[in-house]
C-alpha cells in the first residue's frame, strides 16, 4: 500500500474511511461530516498530487478516505 495517491491511479472516495479518520482525530462525527460522506462517497477523485485529491471539483480529499480502483 502507497503512502498517497498514484498521479496516474483512478479513486473514489469512501465515506467509512472518511468517518474513521473524522472520529480518529475529533472523536466524534458531526451532521457536517455525516452529509459529506454521504454525498460524495463512491464518488471519482481527481488526484492533484499524492498527498491531496479533488472530489467534485471543489473539496480536498486525503489519499487515506480513497480507494484505488481500476
């Protein structure tokens, strides 16, 4: 498993992986959170660099709430 995302890799955001970092670092999840994983999950992330992706043009995603697909 890389450490960020494959410039030339396809992904999609996946809302557990999302929610798990979320409640990792702040405990808890909000209803902020809770309607962003849900509206974007399985979504196609555009990967800018290997640390940070797009998901719907507009919201940075981390390489650790994506998974690569083919």
């Amino acid at each position: 498993m890389s450490l960020g995302f494959d410039k030339d890799g396809k992904y999609i955001f996946v809302k557990d992986k999302y929610f798990e970092a979320v409640k990792k670092s702040q405990g808890k999840i909000t209803s902020v959170e809770k309607s962003f994983g849900a509206k974007y999950d399985g979504k196609r992330v555009k990967v800018v660099n290997e640390n940070s992706g797009l998901v719907d043009g507009q919201y940075y995603v981390n390489y650790s709430w994506c998974e690569k697909v083919d």
